[in-house]
C-alpha cells in the first residue's frame, strides 16, 4: 500500500491571484504556477533552505501584504476565505479514504 496515504510532504499551499481572496491546497506533484505560502525548511535533520536577508523578508511580506483583499483584513467582522482543493487532491483523498475502509473491513473479517 505504498503511496496510498497522505503525509505532509504531499501537499502545497497556494494563494491565487494578483489579489489574494482565496486559497489552494494540492498535491506537490500538481504544478499550479505561483509561488508556493509554505516552504520545506529542514529535511532529514538538514537545513534545505537558505534563509533570505531581513531587507528582503520584509520587502516580500510588503508586496504580499498589498495584494489582500482589503475585506481580508478587516478585524472587526467575519469574512469567508475560500479555499480551493485540487482536483488531483481530491482524488487522492478519495482513494485514502477507500484504502482505510478497505483496511477496516479486512481488521473485522
């Protein structure tokens, strides 16, 4: 049953558009164009990414921080932030899903 679960690595979190109002959650094997919200930071006990200079995070998080919708911000009401799953994650949540009944069935038999 290689490959027949979800684990962390599998997934990617994006934000679409030039204006961020909603999300996406896909598989890394989906490519989505874009630039993915979270990055691996440490694999097998290594660092795997080079931390940029402090003038360029808060650059980043200033042209980032531009591109929300305003709505997004906004501390005093409620405001739904669609997030959108892939249709391959969709998919794969579906096998994950049969596999484990499968496996449960087999438990009880």
């Amino acid at each position: 049953m290689i490959n027949d679960f979800l684990t962390r690595e599998d997934l990617v979190f994006f934000s679409s558009g030039s204006r961020l109002t909603m999300g996406s959650v896909l598989l890394a094997s989906e490519n989505p164009g874009g630039r993915p919200r979270l990055v691996p930071v440490i694999k097998n006990e290594k660092q795997v990414y080079d931390f940029p200079k402090l003038a360029e995070i808060h650059n980043y998080y200033q042209s980032q921080f531009k591109k929300f919708d305003p709505k997004l911000l906004s501390v005093s009401r409620k405001v739904k932030y669609r997030v959108e799953i892939s249709a391959g994650l969709k998919r794969k949540i579906k096998q994950v899903k049969l596999n484990l009944a499968k496996v449960k069935h087999d438990e009880t038999n």
